[in-house]
C-alpha cells in the first residue's frame, strides 16, 4: 500500500485488516527496502510506504516496480487522498 500520509497509510491497513479479505501486507525486505531509501528523502519504506515527497511521476514508478518485483508482493493498492473517517469505518 502507498500513501501520501502515514495516518492514511494505517486507516488503510486497519480497514483492509477488518474487511479480511485475505490481503496480506508484509514489510518490504532487503535488499529491496534499502534499493528504495535511496529514491526518497522524506517517509517510510516498510508496509504500507508512506511516500509524502514523492511528486516525480517516474521515482513512483520506480518504486511501484520495486516492490512488485518481490515474489512476496502482487500489487500495489495506491491511496491518493485522506479518508472521511465517519464512512472509512468499518464496523
């Protein structure tokens, strides 16, 4: 999962969590994870990547590729704006 904001990037998974829909999001391992430290200068790269100064169209891909070039990883759910947390929810 990318976001723009490690709040989002936890609702996001805490929502995918409670639907149980079998999606799983593991930590981006090595040496992967550090190939990706060195395209950014701000945020997170674990699981969800929290990606706030990312504006370059082709440093996203890049990283998109990345990480779908583990065998560990089969996509890439891209959140591009904030919840309304009264609906995002999920009871």
């Amino acid at each position: 999962m990318v976001t723009w904001s490690g709040g989002s990037s936890v609702l996001g998974v805490d929502s995918i969590t409670r639907l149980n829909a079998g999606i799983d999001v593991p930590a981006i391992r090595e040496p992967t994870n550090s190939k990706m430290k060195e395209l950014i200068r701000v945020g997170s790269i674990t699981n969800p990547l929290d990606l706030p100064d990312v504006r370059d169209d082709n440093v996203r891909f890049e990283l998109f590729r990345l990480a779908v070039s583990e065998e560990y990883i089969s996509g890439v759910i891209r959140l591009t704006t904030g919840p309304k947390c009264e609906s995002f929810w999920i009871e």
